[in-house]
C-alpha cells in the first residue's frame, strides 16, 4: 500500500470535516490552514472527494464542504482504495491473477496475501468516527490540573 501526497492530504481533509462535521460547513481556506496543504491542491483532492462521494459542497459566500455522510459512516480504506488505488502490496495477490507462471510455488505469495489481509483488517475496520474519538480522548488525557 503506498499513501501519496494527495491521499494524505485527502484523508486529513475528512478527518477535519469530521472534526468539524456538527458546526456544518468548512471553507477550503480553513480546512487548508488546519491540515497545512495548498489551497489549490486541496480544491483538486476535494473535487475528487466530491466524485466519490465522501463530501458535498455548497456554493456563495456562506458555502463550503462537509461530509456527505455522518464520520461514522465513512470507513477510512474506502477513502484509501478510492484515491490511492488497491491496497494490495502486488498484483499477484488477487485470486484470478494470472500474470504468472509461478504463482502456485511461489513462496511469496502466500506472505503478500497475508500482508494484504492484515492491512485490510485494520484500515476496514476504522471510521472517521472512531479517529474523531480517538482525537478527543487524547486532549482528554492532556487536560491535567495541579
């Protein structure tokens, strides 16, 4: 699996929508400015966003983003899969692969399938929601009094 610059910063643009998903709307500037990415890039990440359905956009002066769905619902390997691609580690992973000749004695594959199936379990199972939380907790435990 290899995470490019344009799905880092599309997954810190919907953890930020998600941070901010009961305030409503988000202006590209601020998301920008909180994940620290070039507003014309992020125009691009979210359009593409937009085509898969992750955020909706309004226009005019109050427009802007927001998740098209409560964070909860969005899974964080749908977002990966849809930007970067597949999460396989090579393509010989696939069940009816058939670029090789090899493939039943390969030693390797059984290991890639592994690796597969454990990067699976985890990025399938963590929603936006569950990042939100996570977040919160740990300003929770930064709150200290003496």
């Amino acid at each position: 699996m290899n995470i490019t610059y344009k799905g880092d910063y599309a997954l810190k643009a919907l953890l930020d929508l998600a941070v901010h998903y009961d305030l409503g709307l988000s202006t590209i500037h601020d998301i920008a400015k909180h994940i620290n990415a070039p507003v014309k890039f992020l125009e691009q990440v979210l359009l593409d966003l937009k085509k898969g359905g992750f955020v909706e956009s309004r226009r005019g002066n109050v427009g802007g983003y927001l998740l098209s769905r409560p964070p909860a619902k969005i899974v964080l390997g749908d977002v990966v899969r849809f930007i970067d691609g597949p999460t396989e580690p090579i393509a010989c992973v696939e069940n009816n692969y058939s670029g090789c000749t090899d493939i039943y004695k390969c030693s390797f594959r059984r290991i890639w399938q592994d690796v597969a199936k454990a990067t699976s379990g985890i990025i399938d199972n963590i929603t936006f929601g569950d990042l939100v939380n996570k977040l919160e907790a740990n300003k929770e435990a930064l709150v200290y009094q003496i």
